[in-house]
C-alpha cells in the first residue's frame, strides 16, 4: 500500500541525516535516493531536498502537497527547498508509522534509529544495492577512463555492451537449473563472499567460468541473471565483433575490454562466441587476428577473480572446436544440456506464470516437447499467445498450446529439409507449409520453379 505522506518524510529525513553524518557513504543510500543524486561520479553533501528531487526519488508526484500538512515541514518559496522545522518531532512522527521491514531497506535510517527495531546497521548496508552498482557511477566511470573525443575509444565502447545490475531482467529465480548448475553457481557466490580468505591461503586459480551447450539452453540468461542477483555490472563483449570489425586495433581492443572490466570490478565479464578463438588459431587467418587472440588468452591468464574482483565467463555452442590453450584457461567448465522432461515442465510453468491456460498440463507438453530447449519452449508459447489473439483470446488452452508445438514442429522439419532433393511436395505453395516453404525457397533455389 503507498503512503506518499511517510515516502516523503523518509526521504526528507534521509537527506538531512546523510547531510550531518560523515561517518555515511553512498553505499547506505537506497539506489532510488542515489540516482537522484549522482553528479559526475560523486554524491556530494548537503544532499539537497526540493519537489523535484523528492517526486523522482519516490515517485509521489505532489511531495510538497504530501507533506504540507504535517506540524513539522516548511518549503522555501525561493529556492523550493523542502525542510523540517523541528527534526526531533519528524523523527518521532516517522519512527511511529514506520515497521522493522521497510526500515531495514534504508541502512541511513538504520545507522539512526536501527536499535530501537532490533536492526543490524552492518545487515541492511550488506543488502542495499552498492553504489558501484548504479548506471550513473557506471558512465561516469566510463567517461573518465575512456575518452569519447578519442576514435579508438570510441569504437572499443560500441564493442562492449556494459549493463548496470538493476538493468537486467532475468533473475536466477525465472531459471529452471541443472543440480549440477546450480552447485557451480553456489561455489562462484562462495568464493565472491570469501575472497579475502582465498587470497590470503594462494588460492587464485579461481573464477573463470566456460558454459557450453546448444544454442537456448540458457547460457547467455544465467551470466545475466547472476549479475542481477549479486549486484554486478555485466560487461558483454562478442569476440567475433572485437576482431572482424576493426582489423587494424585488435589487439589494442582487447586489451581495454580487460580494463573496462577491471575499471567497473567487482563485476562480471562476459564473452559470448568464446570458440572464435580456436577458429581463429587453427586457420589462416589474419596475422593481426592471432595477435588479438593472443593478447586475449594472455589478458584471461592475468585476470583474477580474487586480485581483480572480476568474474569471466566464457561461452561456446562449440566446445569440440576448442583448444586445449583455450580449454586449460577455465577452472569450471558449465554443462548446459537441452533440458530433460522434468525440467521443460518446470521452465513451461516458469514462462506461463503470469497467463490464464484453461486445463494447464505442464507434464503432458513436456512429453510433447522432447528435444526442444528453453528458448524453443518460449518460440512455442508466443505462437499459442499470438494464434489466440488473432481470435480476440487472451485466455489460453492447452489445445492452443498442443497446436503450437505441432506447429513448431513442422517448422523445425522444414528447417532441416533438402530443398532440391528432399520432399517436393511441401514446397508446393497451398499446402500446409505454404508460407514458411515460399520464404525458405527464396533463399535458396527459387529459380528451380521457373521451368
Ligand atoms: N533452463 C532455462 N530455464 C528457463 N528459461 C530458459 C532456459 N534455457 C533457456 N531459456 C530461455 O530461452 C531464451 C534463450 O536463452 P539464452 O539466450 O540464455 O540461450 P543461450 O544458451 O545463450 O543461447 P545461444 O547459444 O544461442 O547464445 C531466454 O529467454 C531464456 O529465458
Ligand atoms: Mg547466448
């Protein structure tokens, strides 16, 4: 239920609080109080409170309305400042209203009133969002190792794709996991929680992460998620783009990839198409390309998760075409099968959560689906969605849902068909492919048709 009148006076009482206590950092801000305030990197005392500060830290439109009744407020008429004529009886009007949970979201007003709740003050600041963590600190960070003005830089930035934490959609949560998975995921959060002591017993050999699996299985969805539920940056960087684009500074690239992730660290490092590097060392290829591979193997050996707070994962469809130097360089290697009958039952419930489906059976579709990944299974269930709505339907069957599997099947055949020697008859327009085999001819051998 919201409360603009307590939203307002919390706000109000955090900036003067913050404002008189040296002994706070960033850190015990709530992120939605912090982003208001970001300027160049830096939060800087007094912070000051006006409408409009308080409407986009919390969202209430109206702040001064919201609170302009209470004994103990005043605005400004000149500069618009909101204040407290008497703090003492803000604090007491504010610590009636307030219960235990929404406090503890707020480590200012814990370090200030936390005892008389029972909170911890070192509790709440560990589970506040760190402000290393916000989009404002992120590009300020950026713009001060990275020169916008400077071409290089320029082009190495549109390589790496930077997203702070609270940016990322998917959560570990909207998964369904392997048992094996999910150990590896444990021991990586273990170890960022224990670093301190890994370092101090010489265990560095840690933090480097390879997932492998078919195209779908979720690889690319759970390196996000984990820097959504741990609070990291997550820096993306597509091998094939840092050495097909810009021939010339490979190498050079590569190299401020590493320190764009040592820079934003703690965070996560991501590098998608990881089996470009074997290509790429096997082949002929260009002599500036080895260069740039070369450097990156070398830039992998020298970061640590445990020196740098930087977690790499690497990750490939194509673990066969793997070296055994790129092989040796992760400590993990990370299965992602095409999930089994249990798990496609779990993930189909996880991806229809928020739908109405008449007569739902999970377990008899994930009978039908044998083979098909995640990503397959959400194809399947937009098909249902959109055939529904062409028919004015925004509640689901699962006959609509058995259609959509079948559908999804014929298009997967067609996927793998023979367009010269295989089945002509579906390549016949008015039969039950006809749209998807005039596409698929199109690309291929169109002109067969003509004589
Ligand atoms: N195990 C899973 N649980 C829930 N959703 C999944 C799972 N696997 C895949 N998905 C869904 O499928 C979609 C595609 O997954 P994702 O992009 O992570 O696959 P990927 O393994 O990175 O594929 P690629 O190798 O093509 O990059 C996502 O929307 C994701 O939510
Ligand atoms: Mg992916």
């Amino acid at each position: 239920m919201s409360n603009p009148e307590l939203d307002v006076v919390e706000f109000l009482l955090t900036t003067a609080i913050y404002s008189e206590r040296q002994d706070l950092d960033p850190d015990d801000l709530p992120p939605a109080y912090r982003a208001v305030f970001w300027s160049d990197g830096d939060i800087e005392r007094p912070l000051s409170a006006t409408n409009t500060t308080a409407s986009e830290a919390t969202g209430v439109e109206r702040p001064w309305s919201a609170v302009s009744g209470l004994m103990f407020t005043d605005r400004d008429d000149f500069s618009g400042a909101i204040s407290f004529t008497d703090q003492e009886m803000a604090e007491e009007w504010y610590i009636e209203r307030v219960d235990a949970d929404r406090l503890e979201r707020n480590p200012v007003l814990v370090a200030a009133f936390g005892n008389e709740f029972d909170l911890d003050y070192e509790t709440a600041r560990a589970t506040n969002r760190p402000a290393r963590a916000d989009r404002a600190f992120i590009d300020a960070m950026l713009e001060e190792a990275f020169d916008s003005d400077d071409e290089d830089d320029e082009e190495m930035l549109d390589l790496v794709d930077v997203r702070a934490p609270a940016e990322v959609e998917t959560t570990l949560n909207d998964l369904v996991l392997t048992p094996d998975q999910e150990g590896e995921i444990q021991k990586i959060v273990k170890a960022i929680e224990h670093r301190d002591y890994l370092a101090q017993i010489g265990l560095r050999e840690i933090g480097k992460l390879l997932f492998v699996g078919p195209p779908g299985t979720g690889k690319t969805s759970v390196a996000r998620a984990l820097a959504h539920d741990l609070d990291l940056p997550f820096v993306e960087v597509k091998l094939s783009m840092i050495t097909s684009q810009y021939l010339g500074e490979t190498a050079k690239n590569v190299e401020k990839v590493f320190e764009v992730a040592k820079r934003l660290s703690p965070c996560i490092l991501f590098m998608d198409e990881f089996d470009f590097v074997a290509k790429t060392r096997s082949s002929d290829e260009h002599a500036a390309i080895k260069r740039a591979v070369n450097t990156l193997l070398k830039s992998i050996d020298e970061i640590s998760l445990i020196q740098d707070e930087v977690l790499l994962i690497g990750a490939t469809n194509h673990p066969d075409q793997l070296d055994a130097a790129a092989w040796r360089r992760f400590d993990e290697i990370v299965n992602f099968p095409k999930p089994d009958r249990s798990m496609r039952a779990d993930i189909l419930r996880i991806v229809t959560r928020e739908m109405d489906i008449t007569d739902f059976d999970p377990d008899t579709l994930a009978e039908l689906t044998e083979g098909l990944t995640g990503s397959d299974l959400r194809m399947v269930l937009r098909e249902a969605v959109l055939e529904a709505l062409t028919e004015e339907r925004t509640t689901l069957t699962q006959a609509d849902l058995e259609d959509a599997i079948k559908d999804f099947e014929e298009r997967d055949n067609l996927k793998n068909m023979d367009m010269i020697d295989g089945d002509h008859d579906a390549l016949v327009a008015g039969g039950d492919f006809s749209e998807d085999a005039d596409a698929a001819s199109d690309g291929g051998h169109s002109h067969d048709h003509d004589h």
